[in-house]
C-alpha cells in the first residue's frame, strides 16, 4: 500500500495515495475538475487550463491535472475565481469554434457542448471573424475540420503513445495552429480511428458515420468484435436496424476503449448487396432458391441415407461462429451423425499448447497480463499486424510500467521499436530474461508441436512466472477447439475430408476451405451455411443462409480464454443464426440433441466442456471469464495448422465483403505488402 | 569595427569595456585586455567555489526574469553521471532588446570564457549557443569566434593547457519568440516543435536530452569571466544592494541618442533618459516608458523618476526584464500602442495552450477594430477584462507577456481609448 497523504477538497477532507494528481483524486472522491487535454493514460499536456483550481498558500491558480496531491493541501475547486477562470476559458474556446452543433456529428455527445452548459455564459461576446479553413478529407475514415479543433493534443497522443503511429502532428503555430496528418495531405497510417473517437469536438469525424445520425437516435449494443481472436468488445451504434458505427467510448469489455480499424469500422460487411437471403439448391449449373421447410427436409433426407448406409460424413465448423453453435455441432457430428470427421481452421497448436501446460494453475495469461507482466516476449508473430490489442496491451504495459518487450520475429515488426534491444543467441536471452520478475510469451503458428515443447522447457529454465498465450486468428478459434470441433478420436482433418474420394457428406459451417484447397469426391452432397457465396459454396449442393456475429447472441473465447458474450444488435432479412439452423435440422432428422437456445447450449457447455466452468454472472453482464486451466493429458491432433497470416485490414472473407476495409489506401494490393510473419 | 552608437561618459563598463576596441572579436583583442585570466583562475578554484563567487555578486538573469545566477548553478546535479550541457540563450527576441547581438558581434570570446567557467562549475563538457534565426549574420560571426578558439587551443581538448575539455556548437532558431522560453528552447534545440515544457522537472535537473542543464542568457555569461577575475564582491559593488553588477540597457524610442549603454544597477531612469540617451526630441515631454522589453507593465512618466533595479520595479508592479526600455513621447497613441505589441504576441503564440491562443488573437482584434473606427465604450473594459482571464492562466509566461502591458495601458492611459469610441459603431 503506498503511502496516504490527507488533504481538503472544497471543505472535503479525503485520504489519497501520494503522488496521485489532483484531478485524479478529485474524481475519485467524487469531485469533478472538468479538463480537455488531460486524459487517463496518455502524457500530461497542461495545455487546455480548464482544470485550474486554487490551492491555499499560492499565489496562482494551480493546473489540477499535473499537481501531485500533498499532506495537508488545502483545495478549492469551486470557488469564485476558479468559477470565473473556466468561464473565460471556455469563453476563449468557443471563440473561433463554429457554432454548428445543429449538423455537428459530435452534438449531444461534445465534450465541449457539456463544459459550456456547465461553465461557461450563456452569450458571446466575440465580435469578430473567425478563423476558418476549410475541412480535408484524411482518408476514407478520417476527415478533419480544423475550426472546430480545440487543440487538446489527445489524438497526437493516442496516435503516437496508444498506437504506436506517430501519424498525427501539429503544424503552424497561435492561433493558426492546426493538427496535421503524417502525409502532407492524407494520412497512411493503422486507419484505427482513435484518433476520432478520443476527440472531445467534432474536430475529427468519421468517414462512415458523419452526418448519417444523431447520437441519441441510436441504440448502443456491445457486443463481441467478429474480427481477430482478441475478443475487443465493440459497442455498436444502431439506428432503424442498421450499424451506424463501432466505438467503445464507454471503456467497457477487456479493450478499454481500444479498437483497430476492422473492430470500428469493419462491420459494414453485414449489408453488403450479395449477402444470402434465401436457401438455395443447386440445379444443374446455377442455384434456384428454395423455402427452409424444403432445405432442412433435402438436407434430412441426404443426411438420414448417407447415415444409415455407414457413409462418410465430412463436416468442417468455423472459428467465428459461436461456442453454442460449435457445441451443437461438435454434438450433431458425434451424437446426430456418428462421425469424428469434424475439424475447423486450425491456426495455433492448442492440443500441444493445453497438453504441454497441463495441470499448471497460472500459465494461461489473459490479455490483462500482457498490460501488467514485466516482460513480454513475443515469438514468431507480428503482433500489430495480426493482434492489435494485444500489441495495444504490450505497448500500455511499457508506457505505464516500463515494461520490457523482446521480439523473436522473422522480419522488423512494430514492436521492436519498444524491445530492449535484441538477443545473439538463445542463451543470451535466457540470461536476459532471468532477470525479469515475470515473462508472457506469445507466440504464433510457426511454435507448434515439439517447437511448442521446447518453448515451454526454455520458459521453466528461466526460474520465474511465465504465462503463455498461443496465438489463433479468429474471433472464436480458440473456442471451436475447446468446443471439440476437431478430428479427435480417429477422425479426419480437413485436408483428410478434402482428399477422401469417397467423402459422401461434406457439411460447411461458415468457413472457405475451397478457396486454397479443392475436393476429391465428386460425388460428394455439400452443405454450406454462410454469409457469402465463396468458393466453397459455389460447390453445394445446398446453401444456407447464415447470420453475422452481430446478428446473434451466444458466447466466444478469445485468444487468451476469456469467455464474453455477444449481443445480438440487428437481424439481417433471410438468414439464420447457424445455431437455429442445425437445430432445424436436427428437428427434420428427428433427432434429440437438446434445447438449441443459446443460454440453454451455454448451460450444457459449463456443464460438460473442460474449463468452461466459468461464473455465469461475469459473462452475462458483459464481463470476460477466464477458462479454467486443464489437467489431463489433450491428444495430439492430425492435419494442418497454419495461420492465414491476415493483416490489419484482412480478415478472411469478411473483409473480402467490407466497402471500408478495401477503400483503405492500406488495404491488401495497396500500400502494404501484407503482414510480414506467417 | 565601428559601434552601433557612441558609448556616454555615464556608462559603467564592464561587460562591454571591449566594444569599440579595433578588432575586438578577435582572440588575440582578447588575450590582450584580460582574456583568459578568469577561466585559469577558475580551473583552480573548486566547482563550490566558482558557484560562490557568482552567488556573492548578486548576479541575476539578464534574459528577463531575473532569478539569481549562482542559485540556479547550484542546482545542477553536477555529481550526475549523466552529461551535462551548457545552453546558452541566444534567442534575443524580446522587443526592445538589442543587447546579445552585440556580445556577440563585439566581444565573442567573452561569452566563450564565460562557458567555459560556467562548465567548470557543473562539470559539463558540451556546450551549445541557440542564436534566434533572424541573426542569421551572428551565426557566422560566431561560427568565425569558436573556430578561432579552437585553432588556438580555447576550445576543444585540453583548453589552454588546463587538461579542461569542452566542445561548443551554434545552434540556429528558426523564427519564434516563444523558443527564447528556456524549455522550449530546448524543445527547439532537440528538433522538436518549439512549445514550453511542463516545469517541474526543471532544465538544471532534466533538460537538454533529459540530462542536467545549464541555461543562461548571453549577458549573463560574459558578466562571469569579471566575476571570477574580480571577484564577486566588485561586480555586486558596482549596483546597489541585492541588485549587483551592471547590465546593458537597450534605450530606444523618442530619445535623441538611442542605443546600448551598460548602466550600474540603480542607475536612476530619468537621469538615462535624458543624458545617457540624449533626452527626448523637439522638447517634448515623456508619456510612457517601456521599462524591460514590451511584457513589461508600461509607466507613466509620472512613475519614471526611480532607480532602475529589480526591486524598485516590482514595487511598481513591472519590471526590468530584458534590458530593453523603450522611452515613447506625448504624440504616442497609447491604442496604437496596445495593438502593435497585441500583434506581435498574436503572430507569436505558440498555440499551445488555450488562453494564450486564443486571447492574444481576440484582443489583437479588439484593438484593431477600435483603431479601424469600430470602438465601442465596453470594449475597454473588455480588453482589461480578456488579458485578466490570461494572466497567470497559461501554460509559460508568454500569455503573462501579452496580457501585462495591455492590462497597463487599459488601467494607466484610459484617456487615449476615449477618440476610439464611436457611440453609433457599426459593426461589420
């Protein structure tokens, strides 16, 4: 417990740690001292002198947000000169603001709007022209309207200390002094829009949400980001059935208010024009649509016939549909279907990962450890590129704990520019790292099997707490494996399914395995459940319409095991969540494989899915659980593991389908070559 | 090298007893009258001891703020195994200041021995002048000087055989007045954005590079080579009690010798005025004076009969700042005043902080709308008002800059706002 020093707030008498800054122990008494520039975990910028207060035995007014508490402080913050100081401060600022809060995007949610309603006057006494420039586009996301920049610097800071761009500038000086992007015109950055939602005017704007909608029109959804594994929470702008934007302003979820440009802006995918609508079967060369009714009962038939017959079944799930739906799916497969040729993209070694750590309590790290660990190394990835949060959370952790960062990576990453410089040899970084207090080791696809092995017995040479954290790719990879989605007990792996000449199922679950690979059996009857036409269902024989992650309810686990919950936000016309299509199935099969409602699956899975006996209250109030760690022996499994090596603005054919994420000068073919790690 | 104006019996000559001699930047000018005396005394004295003997001249800050130097010395962690560094503020741009260009012009080698005793003081072995861009001519002059005293042994390794090693740089602004505020000037110094840094930590403790620094004006540094040679004890006699020494007083304005003449401290203000700089021309009468550089409070001439030392002058609620006085007339048109000095601190302000950004500017149009014929009896008041919100409000002392003469002009020349006010004023 650090050392407490008492002081008076406006008469208040309160206790706080020493060193705290004023503002700081304020709020956490419940007293406000309004600020623009200040802003938790970001540099101290003195810059805006909104939170100037007076402090007894000096002569001035004090800045509140860099003032560190002290014994016996004497404070007023609501006094007639701090009163009469913001009034001119905010006097001052709206000088040259236009008032065009009417059409302003940030109306009703201005930060600025809220600090004149509270302290400033209510009418003008400016005279004169006001300073005007005309606003730029920045990028398809960024646009920027200089006049109504209050230079508070926190989009220099976010973009610079947060994301590690530095994209954001300031140029000319006084009263002409405006933020500039890294490119004289435009910018070429991560496209994250951080910049945008930490501006507290409409200064910034979003490229896709400007001038589309009033704040208090929507209804906020927070939900899970369909993207990468990280498991970012979104909270998701909804006005007459459409997502008018992503952010997480309100800080909740693992993600703070950290977003990357897929989480924010890469859901536009949902509406794209040849989104599935309809069930449809394939007649001949092209597809007739077909009502439910008739799909489930074809498909039943297929199915019943192929099953009675001893046949084989092939069925490949997907790592963004839910645990519920991998759940039912591992089931149907195994109990509806009596097959354990059932498999998904796999893109880290987790059979390896959870046998080679079995039995240990803390070796499982959680996106929390990699903003607390001392050290942080990072095996074979390009952590920015393919899990921004994560490299988020290493990036905080060295800003605000000093943490240190080494990087084993096949090419120059991002985070190099914050290691501690890099090793000669293996024996030089483990001297390197016996010194650390504590280690998380991340690591990507190229660890996997022995590789994976030997990384933990370099971990247990070291002498001191390591966590790990297998890296996958998808927003619910890690929970496809955990819900069995894959070929234990003797089954066959995709590559197994795609080989097979005599495969007489093969059953597609939200997944593309057909746009690398080809099938063997000709013959075969092929059911697909998408969003799309990919490749693969252009082969089907059926295809079904399937709804988004941000059409449905259930839960996903993120790369390092925490279980959150998504909420649905709209309902797309035609399609199903897959969770009520297999239950159609089911139902049309006869089968008796349970409820299949969400909470209901949810239930079964704490009930009979290793590690998944999470606390239910955590999950359902938005809160991320844990997976407990495994004892016992996990068998190693066939077939392949290989990451798809997606960058920022990929992910899979989702991105294929985002208007945003291909208008981005950084999309794949433009700027980048694309990650460089595999 | 001819002088700029002719130096007055009155004078008290000790930092610029070399301007006017032939050849005066020159090393061998130098070594001739003095030169090099103090930094060999100074290599034998210990560090403690040099800072005393500035502490016991009661030398302060001649770059405006007065603080005492051998204080500020004494603060510099010189036991640090960080490199220290020597900064020397150059960046003379406050108005009305002309001084440091003519150390620096006149008496170079002066300021490099004042360094060089300065790095014995704190153990620093690196040095860098920071010349405002607008003396693009005193960069090359300098230049000429340190290279000169590097070829014949007064700078680099070994100094004059004393086993001392130092290495001095120039270092050129790039236009802004905010980079004579010292952390700026290190923001500037280090290629960043010219914008003051958050205080503390405090430059003798973390400033060039993080690492402890030492930052002085010009005129502060060649005053040490004297110090040291005298005796700290004979510069403070030279002024009055707690105000030591002499300093270059910058006089210019509606006087009939203007120019830059080194004074006692206390030397008595009117008695400047009228026969160091000749008195005022055509026998008119004193209106205002500018007492250190256009941030100081402005007097009325009723005000100006006073001893000009850093106390005095704060009694009076100014003060002596950067040497710069600035003697206006009765035909001076106190608003065209306000708006000339509200220009430049408009064009200046660095942006960084709000009240400084936005108040220069506002009050800047303030004034210029009442000298354009669109005053209105409540802008006065206005103008006291705005430059009140700013004072003591904003991130460095520049807002403090701005808003200190204009709230003097408001409060001391009200008579003159009167012809701007137009009762019908309509406004555009």
């Amino acid at each position: 417990m650090a050392e407490l020093v008492k002081l008076t707030i406006d008469g208040r008498t309160i206790e706080s740690e020493k060193g705290t800054l004023l503002i700081e122990a304020a709020r956490q008494n419940g007293i406000e001292i309004p600020a623009f520039c200040y802003y938790e975990g970001l540099t101290l910028q003195a810059a805006c002198r909104m939170c100037l207060v007076e402090v007894e035995k000096t002569p001035k007014l004090q800045v509140g947000c860099t003032l560190p508490v002290a014994e016996g402080m004497v404070v007023h913050t609501d006094s007639p000169v701090v009163r009469q100081s913001r009034k001119g401060m905010v006097e001052f600022l709206l000088t040259n603001h236009p008032l065009d809060c009417p059409v302003c995007d940030k109306g009703g949610e201005c930060e600025l709007q809220d600090m004149a309603f509270r302290y400033g006057v209510g009418e003008s006494r400016f005279l004169e022209r006001k300073v005007h420039t005309d606003e730029k586009q920045w990028s398809p996301v960024v646009f920027f309207d200089a006049p109504r920049c209050i230079l508070c610097y926190r989009c220099v800071r976010i973009c610079d200390e947060g994301i590690g761009v530095k994209a954001l500038g300031v140029a000319n000086r006084g009263v002409v002094a405006e933020i500039v992007p890294n490119h004289h015109d435009h910018l070429e950055c991560d496209e994250c829009g951080a910049c945008i939602d930490i501006c507290p005017v409409g200064a910034l704007t979003s490229g896709i949400y400007r001038y589309q909608t009033r704040p208090w029109e929507m209804e906020h959804v927070g939900t899970i980001c369909t993207h990468c594994s990280d498991g970012c929470r979104t909270t998701l702008g909804v006005r007459n059935g459409k997502i008018m934007r992503g952010n997480n302003r309100d800080r909740s979820g693992i993600n703070g208010e950290f977003l990357c440009v897929k989480g924010r802006y890469g859901f536009d995918f949902i509406e794209h024009p040849e989104r599935l609508q309809s069930p449809m079967m394939r007649v001949g060369d092209s597809f007739e649509p077909i009502s439910w009714a008739a799909a489930a009962e074809e498909i039943s038939r297929r199915f019943k016939a192929v099953k009675e017959r001893g046949g084989k079944f092939g069925i490949i799930g997907s790592n963004h549909t839910t645990n519920e739906e991998n759940y039912f799916l591992a089931k149907f497969a195994r109990q509806g279907l009596g097959t354990n040729n059932i498999d998904h993209h796999r893109t880290g070694d987790l059979a390896t990962f959870f046998d080679a750590l079995s039995g240990r309590n803390d070796a499982l790290a959680t996106t929390a450890d990699l903003y607390s660990a001392s050290a942080v190394l990072i095996v074979g990835n390009d952590l920015s590129q393919q899990h921004p949060f994560l490299a988020y959370q290493a990036r905080a952790n060295v800003r605000h704990h000093q943490a240190h960062i080494y990087t084993v990576t096949s090419g120059p990453v991002r985070e190099d520019n914050y290691s501690v410089g890099s090793a000669a040899n293996v024996e030089d970084l483990r001297d390197k790292l016996k010194s650390e207090k504590d280690l998380v080791i991340v690591f990507g696809d190229s660890v996997q099997g022995d590789a994976l092995r030997k990384l933990v017995a370099f971990g247990d040479s070291l002498g001191i707490p390591v966590k790990y954290v297998c890296l996958v790719d998808y927003s619910n990879s890690r929970g496809a494996f955990d819900m069995g989605v894959v070929p234990r007990d003797g089954g066959m792996s995709i590559d197994q399914m795609l080989a097979a000449p005599d495969l007489d199922v093969l059953w597609v679950v939200g997944a593309n395995p057909l746009k690398r690979g080809s099938l063997s059996a000709e013959n075969a009857f092929v059911v697909v459940q998408d969003l799309f036409l990919t490749e693969t269902a252009r082969r089907a024989d059926i295809v079904l319409p399937a709804a988004s992650a941000y059409e449905k309810s259930g839960t996903v686990t993120n790369v390092c095991g925490e279980v959150q919950k998504l909420k649905q936000a709209l309902k797309v016309m035609g399609a199903k969540t897959d969770l009520e299509i297999f239950g159609l199935i089911a139902k049309e099969m006869k089968l008796n494989l349970g409820i299949w409602l969400p909470d209901k699956v949810f239930e079964e899975i704490r009930k009979n899915v290793r590690g998944y006996n999470v606390p239910l209250p955590v999950v359902a109030t938005g809160g991320a659980a844990p997976t407990l760690p495994l004892n016992g022996h996990v068998a190693a499994l066939p077939g392949v593991i290989q990451s798809a090596g997606d960058t920022l603005f990929t992910s899979g054919s989702l991105s294929k389908y985002s208007k945003i994420l291909n208008a981005v000068m950084e999309a794949p073919g433009g700027l980048y070559e694309g990650s460089k790690e595999r | 090298m001819a002088l700029y104006n002719e130096p007055s019996p009155l004078e008290t000559r000790i930092v610029s007893k070399r301007f006017g001699l032939p050849n005066s930047a020159s090393l061998d000018t130098y070594l001739a009258t003095d030169g090099f005396v103090a930094f060999r005394k100074a290599r034998e004295m210990a560090p403690e001891q040099i800072i005393e003997e500035v502490k016991a001249s009661s030398l302060r800050g001649r770059g405006g703020a007065g603080f005492p130097t051998g204080l500020k010395w004494s603060f510099v962690p010189r036991t640090s195994p960080k490199p220290k560094y020597i900064i020397v503020n150059a960046d003379e741009s406050e108005p009305g200041t002309c001084k440091d260009r003519l150390l620096m012009e006149y008496d170079p080698h002066q300021l490099i021995e004042g360094i060089l005793i300065a790095s014995l003081a704190v153990d620093a072995h690196k040095g860098y002048i920071y010349i405002r861009g607008e003396y693009r001519y005193l960069i090359d002059m300098m230049d000429k000087a340190i290279a000169e005293a590097y070829a014949k042994g007064y700078l680099g390794k070994n100094i004059a055989g004393t086993g001392w090693d130092f290495d001095l740089y120039t270092h050129s602004g790039a236009g802004a007045y905010e980079c004579g505020e010292e952390t700026a000037l290190l923001d500037s110094l280090e290629g960043k954005r010219g914008v003051p840094r958050m205080k503390p930590p405090f430059p003798a403790v973390a400033g060039a590079w993080a690492s402890p620094t030492l930052l002085n004006n010009v005129e502060t540094y060649s005053a040490v080579p004297y110090i040291i040679r005298e005796g700290g004890k004979a510069f403070a006699d030279l002024g009055t009690p707690k105000n030591g020494g002499t300093r270059l007083v910058c006089i210019s304005g509606h006087v009939n010798k203007p120019g830059v003449y080194e004074l006692p401290l206390g030397f008595p203000m009117m008695k400047a005025i009228n026969e160091v700089a000749g008195g005022i021309p055509h026998g008119r009468k004193l209106k205002a004076v500018v007492p250190g550089g256009s941030s100081c409070p402005f007097l009325r001439a009723e005000e100006c009969d006073i001893p000009m030392d850093y106390d005095t002058l704060a009694k009076l609620g100014s003060m002596l700042g950067s040497g710069g006085m600035v003697v206006m007339d009765e035909t001076t048109d106190m608003v065209k005043v306000a708006l000339r000095v509200m220009r430049f601190y408009a064009h200046e302000s660095c942006g960084w902080c709000i009240p400084c950004r936005e108040g220069t500017t506002w009050l800047r149009k303030i004034l210029q709308r009442m000298v354009d014929g669109g005053g209105r009896r409540e802008d006065v008041a206005m103008l006291g008002e705005l430059s009140k919100n700013m004072l003591g409000r904003t991130f460095c002392a520049l807002g403090d800059a701005a808003a200190m003469p204009t709230i003097s002009i408001v409060e001391k020349f009200a008579e003159d706002f009167e012809k701007y006010i137009v009762p019908e004023a309509v406004l555009v």
